[in-house]
C-alpha cells in the first residue's frame, strides 16, 4: 500500500485555517472543550462524532488538538464555498451508499500511517439533534486497521447556530471527547460479518450518545453507553 502524504499545499492551508477558524468560533460562540486528556497523541486513531448540520465538521478540525485527516460527504464538494473549504483543508470526498475501493485504500493508508481520522458515522448531517444510526462504513474501517475510535458528542451545532451567532448572541458550543474504545479482531465470515460491521457501527454511536443529553440520543434512545468519568 501507497504511504500517505499530505500535500504540502495542503499542509500550508492547514496551518493558517485552524487558527483563522478558532478564531471565528470563539467570536460568534463560546466554545468549551471536555476531554482532550482522552485524546492518543501521535497514534493513529478515527474520531467518530454525531452529525447536526454544517457547522459541525469545521468545529471539530478547527478545534482538534492533533492536525486530523478527514472524510466528507462527495455531494457538498460542489456548493459554492463549502466545497472551497473542504479542498484547501484536504478533506477526502466519499460517495454515501456507495463502495469506493480507492477511497478505503487512502483512509486504510492515512489512519496506518499514524494519523488521526475523523467522521461522521450518520453519513451526513441531520438537521436535528436526535441522532440517526449509524453506518457500518467505520465497522469496515476498524475491521481492517484495528485503531481505537474516540467518541465525540457535539452540542449546539443546530441549523439556527449562525443566525443566533450574527445576532450577538453568542450560544454555546461544546465538544465532548470520550475515551478510545478497542474492538477485537473478527472471526465471522460472510453476512454475519456485514452484520458484525453494523454493530460497531452500534457501538460507537452508543458511545457518542452517551456523551450527550437524552434529547440528542435519537435513534440510540434506551441502548446508550455511559462512559466512566
């Protein structure tokens, strides 16, 4: 397999938008961050976070205490702005629904070759707090690179966020870091395998959940994972 490397371009633009990003954040809201201690630094892991709106993926990379590679939905590379952000962060398009070969190949390559990979295991934003299920994309990650996920709860990254935030009010915004979770290695074969990919999948979004308040557990309401503090 190919060894990846970041673009030096890409390295650059890097450089100067988390700051500039961080910054916009911390005037339009008022930013708190819980469980960076959680955090593998300089290990390879995928962070895995609940999806909102579009507020949501910049929040994260901006605010990440590790420069993080990232996989985004296909279809939002061709809005005017969205899409000029995401291609200088370097942010790696997926198409929803479909299996890409070349795609898994890169994200195999990025995540073994020690850096941190962050997603959203919904597959696109809800436009609500309550959470959907997530798809078994991050079981299959997992199933072939054996990193540990880092759950990430994500709270007031709703719809109205920009216009209560142009408006002065400066609502809250806050990410919340689990602990890494482990999964062993798998042993099944065929559709139990698919199978065994969801429930990862499961797994790692009961986690998410439980870092949130009941309102945002959505699709995971009864079945949430509490973390010990």
């Amino acid at each position: 397999m190919t060894e990846y490397r970041v673009p030096l371009h890409i390295q650059l633009n890097r450089v100067v938008m988390k700051p500039v990003f961080q910054w916009i954040f911390r005037i339009l809201a008022r930013v708190k961050i819980l469980g960076k201690d959680h955090v593998p630094y300089g290990k390879p892991y995928v962070v895995a976070f609940n999806h909102i709106s579009i507020f949501d993926p910049p929040l994260v990379l901006a605010f990440w205490p590790e420069m993080a590679e990232a996989i985004g939905a296909s279809d939002v590379f061709y809005k005017k702005g969205q899409g000029q952000i995401l291609k200088m962060y370097g942010v790696i398009p997926v198409h929803r629904g479909e299996y890409d070969r070349a795609l898994f190949d890169k994200v195999f390559a990025i995540v073994r070759s020690g850096r941190p990979m962050v997603m959203a295991p919904e597959g696109g934003r809800s436009h609500a707090i309550a959470m959907q299920r997530g798809l078994p994309g991050i079981g299959y990650i997992i199933e072939r690179t054996g990193v540990p996920v880092l759950p990430v709860g994500l709270m007031g990254t709703t719809d109205d966020f920009w216009q209560r935030a142009k408006h002065g009010a400066r609502p809250p915004l806050e990410i919340r870091i689990g602990r890494p979770i482990m999964f062993p290695p798998m042993d099944e074969k065929g559709a139990e395998r698919k199978e065994a990919r969801q429930q990862i999948a499961d797994t790692v979004m009961r986690h998410v959940a439980g870092l949130l308040p009941p309102e945002y557990h959505g699709f995971y309401e009864g079945q949430v994972i509490y973390q010990d503090s």
